[in-house]
C-alpha cells in the first residue's frame, strides 16, 4: 500500500502538507541543531495503536485497566534510559523537554524558591527561567552568564559568590545555544557546597553524552538530568527525567519519588504511550554500537564546519565548538541580521534558525546571530568533507547575498542531498 494511503484518500489538505514537508526535508539540508530524522522504527511505533490507550499513573499503580502492554512498554522505556545514561531511576512520562525542566522544579523547589541557571542570550533556554515563561513568576530565577564571549569561559567564581548570597534550591547546568563543555565538576561541587540540586538540561548534547562523544554530568555528580529525546538522541518528540543523586542511592532513590509525583499527578494527565514506545526503541538503537560512531562523527563534522567559517574571518561566539552548533555572529561579520540570514539560506535550501548571541544590540525577532549544527546531516551521511562544502556555500551566501549565488548554492544543495540521501531506515 501507498505510503499515507489513508490520509491521502480522507484528507487530501494535511496528505499535501505532509508530502510537502517530507519533500522539503529531503531535498534540503537540516541544519537547525535540534532536528534530526528519527528511524522507521520509532516513526511506527508513534502511528501505533498505544496512542489509543490512556495510562494515568506508573507501570504496576495505574488508575485504569488494560495496562498489561503499557507497563511492559513503560518498563522496557525506562530499563533502557537507565542503562544508557548510567541512572538510577528514569521517567519517561514528560511530553517534552519544558515539560521535563518545570517538573523537575516542581519536584525540587516550592514556589518562590530560587533556582541558579544560565542567561538565555548566554545558551541558556525560556525554561530556565526567562522573563516571558509563566514559571518565571512561580520560582525566583537568577541568572549567570559567560564571562567571555569569545573563549565561552564561565566565571565559576563569580557563580559561587552568586549561590552563596541567592541559596538557590537548584544549580541548574544546560543550554540550548553553548557551543562549549560545561565544568560539570565545578557546578556539582558549587551545589553541594550551597546545598542545592545540581540540575543538567542536556537536551541538546543527550546523544552525544549516550554515544560517549560528549561528557556526563552523571560522571561528576550531579543529581538529575532532563533531556528530550528527539535532538541529537534522535528518537520521537518527547521529554524525560533521569535521576542519580550523585551517586548516593538513598538521595537518588528520594529525588525519584518526587520527580515521579511532579510529572503525574503533579503536571500531566495521561502519559503518551505511543511515544513512549518510540522513545524505547530510539532508545536501543543508541546502546547499539553504531550510536557511537554516529556521535562522534556529529562532533567532527561541527568541528570541520567551524573552522571554515574561522577561515574566513567569520566571528563565532565562543570562538568555535566542542558539540554539535555552532553560533555565528553574521550581523558583524557579514553586515545582515540573524533573520537575513536565515532567509536568504533558506531559499538557498539550508535551514537553520536566526539566533540571539550574547550581549546582542539586536531583538529577539532579528538578532544578530544564526545557530546551525550537524545531527540530521550525520544521519544522511555528511562527512567532514562534504560538511566543510556545506559551510562554504553557506559563506557564499552569506557573502554575496545576491539572486545568482542563492540559486547557485541551492543547486549544489540538491546534489549533496542527492548524493546523501536520508538512509532508507530512516523514512
Ligand atoms: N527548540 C529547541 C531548540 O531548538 O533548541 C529547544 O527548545
């Protein structure tokens, strides 16, 4: 049977957008570092029947019948995150990685307690307390940020002097738009010494941390970690909450409760079944030893993006990466705002999203800044090579900004994603 053979006889308006968008996805290049292209796998478990099934509660205290497959499938979800990231409990019940960071507040903090985060123009997210997150009126957020733009260093000193004056309940560590390692040492020893919660959002880096291409804050004693699962993790859209208590059982075994009691009946109602069978089977697919190689050669390729842009004089907040994105100052480096950009690259078939960089004189709607990364490129395929090709039309873009380079840079797009198709398991 056809593909969507269903949609496309009921509704052939939502057949049209999906079509479209597979189209889009396919023939261009996915630049944004939060996407990725999950598996046929986890794509059929979320069309399952699961998403019929409503399941309040946790495997085994469930407040409806007919959870025999439910538990089983919640089990396995949760039996594998642990094994991957080195846990003690996991919760595999939040719909995504916002859900997961107010839970974990909710479970950590009451309200108008302070929690320790990172500044959003310095990498940090909404969720971690920005002025316009409704949460933001619920906790008191306080905020730390880079000391040098350029290198990406953070003052650790100046973030203790901070936690020893503001006692926050969380040191909240994690970022959506930091290019660098973070001293996962440093700001577990800082919450302890504050006696705080140490609190790692590594909904970017999951992947790189379960393919071992990047460091885990379990390994330096932090006590939770959230996480989505798409991202570099490449599994559905979702959210989830991995406790280790630093390595103590009983503290890991207490935060876990409360973690538990946040996400039901805390924050949501019925977990999404479907996803979280999804989030099972992505979840196998990253033990499998291929998942390291797959990690490490997402670093490399950001890695070979990044010093092309260097190469050409482009300034790159932090001075480069060690992850997966890289944040590119366009606005003084090519004299076109982060929204320029984007469009223009867009229209070139490279699809990244315009972003603020620290200490912008620019707003939010037309920074001066583009964040782009290499997930969804290492899935298809892109080596260094072909991932350094990639930077040098998006240069030429950049550059000359005219009609003939776009359509230039569009044609060579179309080839590379030609020549590096989506693998055939992934569609
Ligand atoms: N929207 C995700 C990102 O692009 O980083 C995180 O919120």
């Amino acid at each position: 049977m056809e593909k969507y053979a269903h949609i496309e006889k009921e509704d052939p308006e939502v057949f049209g957008a999906i079509v479209g968008e597979e189209k889009r996805q396919a023939e261009g290049l996915e630049l944004i570092p939060s996407e990725n292209y999950v598996s046929s796998a986890v794509r059929e478990a979320m069309a399952s029947g699961l998403t019929n099934k409503y399941s309040e509660g946790y495997p085994g205290k469930r407040y409806y019948g007919g959870q025999e497959f439910t538990d089983s499938v919640e089990n396995i979800a949760r039996d594998r995150a642990k094994e991957l990231f080195h846990a003690y409990a996991a919760n595999v019940q939040p719909l995504g990685g916002a859900n997961a960071n107010i839970a974990a507040y909710m479970a950590l903090c009451a309200p108008g307690d302070t929690i320790l985060g990172m500044d959003l123009s310095h990498g940090g997210h909404l969720t971690h307390g920005h002025p316009v997150t409704y949460i933001s009126k619920v906790f008191n957020f306080v905020r730390y940020s880079m000391k040098d733009v350029e290198t990406g260093e953070i003052d650790y000193d100046a973030l203790l002097e901070t936690a020893k004056k503001e006692r926050p309940k969380i040191i909240l560590a994690g970022f959506s738009a930091y290019p660098r390692t973070l001293d996962w040492k440093r700001l577990s020893d800082i919450a302890r010494e504050v006696d705080a919660y140490s609190v790692a959002d590594v909904a970017h880096i999951a992947g790189l941390i379960a393919g071992g291409a990047a460091t885990s804050p379990f390994d330096y004693g932090f006590d939770v970690m959230t996480t989505t699962t798409h991202k570099t993790l490449r599994g559905p859209r979702g959210g989830m909450i991995l406790t280790n208590g630093g390595g103590d059982a009983e503290r890991a075994a207490d935060i876990a409760k409360k973690v538990d009691k946040a996400v039901f009946p805390g924050l949501q109602g019925g977990p999404h079944m479907h996803q979280i069978a999804a989030k099972a089977i992505s979840f196998k697919e990253a033990l499998q030893p291929s998942f390291k190689t797959y990690a490490k050669n997402i670093v490399e390729n950001a890695a070979a993006m990044a010093e092309v842009f260097k190469a050409s004089g482009a300034r790159l907040l932090t001075g480069g990466t060690d992850n997966h994105l890289i944040l590119a100052d366009v606005w003084s480096s090519f004299g076109i705002s982060g929204a320029e950009a984007e469009t223009l690259l867009d229209n070139a078939g490279m699809t990244l999203n315009k972003n603020s960089i620290a200490n912008d004189t620019r707003g939010p709607m037309d920074p001066s800044g583009i964040r782009f990364g290499t997930p969804a490129m290492t899935t298809r395929g892109f080596g260094t090579e072909a991932s350094k090709e990639v930077a040098s039309l998006m240069l030429n873009v950049l550059k000359n900004r005219d009609e003939a380079s776009v359509a230039a840079a569009r044609a060579r797009v179309h080839e590379l994603a030609a020549a590096h198709p989506i693998p055939e398991s992934f569609v």
